[in-house]
C-alpha cells in the first residue's frame, strides 16, 4: 500500500514536468515545387509555464550541425522568444534547388539556453523536390 502512494506521488511529479524542452511540427513534411525554392512552414511550441528564448536550425538528414552549414537552407525567425505555453510558426525555405533534386534535411529546435546535462530538442524531416524541365 505504501508503495502505490509513493509510485502515485511520483507519477504526478513526472506528469507536472515538461518531458522536453519544446514542441515542434510537423515532424516530417515532403513537398514538390517547380522553382528553385521550397517553402515549408512548422510549429514551434513552449511547453513551460513561464516565456522561453528558442532557436531553431537546419542540420543534415544524417549527419552533425557542422554539415548545415553547407545547406541552402533559410529559417524565419532562427531565434525568438515564446509566452509561456505559446506557440508560433517559423517558416523555412530550401533554396537553390536544381532541376529534378530532392534536398532532404532536418530543421531542429531547442531552447537558446540548455541547463544541465540533457540536450532537449526536437528535430523534423523535410524534403523539398524540384520537378524536371
């Protein structure tokens, strides 16, 4: 019995914080253009009770941050700041695409500041395809 109440108490700590440190969606999007930019637009979301600065990302589809970097890849706004279990939609554009190339890659968000040791953030598969002349 006294197990129960302490596994009782212990759900309702667990349930009264966050799992992680933001929300995002769609994970995965797949979309066609017929010009050399693709647009995409995901939802960002503070599960806190008190405002949060974000930042979000491109990163490769299998990769580190490093091979970002190298992307054509533009998100708007990459940092904000959210009220508290707010919400907000960034827009992100894969650009340069050439004809007939599917880019794929992930655009990440996180917190702009971790504390402690866990690296909370959350990552969505994108692919952009540009159809052939």
């Amino acid at each position: 019995m006294r197990l129960r109440g302490i596994l009782i108490s212990a759900l309702g700590v667990a349930l009264a914080v966050p799992a992680a440190g933001v929300g995002l969606g769609p994970l995965a999007r797949e979309g066609v253009t017929d010009g050399p930019a693709k647009g995409f637009y995901l939802t960002v979301s503070n599960p806190y009770a008190e405002p949060r600065n974000f930042r979000a990302y491109p990163m490769a589809w299998e990769g580190d941050a490093a091979d970002a970097e190298r992307l054509p890849v533009n998100i708007r706004p990459a940092q904000f700041r959210l009220a508290a279990a707010g919400q907000r939609r960034i827009l992100v554009v894969a650009q340069d695409l050439a004809p007939g190339e599917t880019r794929r890659f992930r655009v990440c968000a996180e917190l702009a500041q971790q504390e402690g040791m866990i690296h909370a953030r959350v990552c969505s598969k994108l692919a952009a395809r540009r159809l052939a002349r």
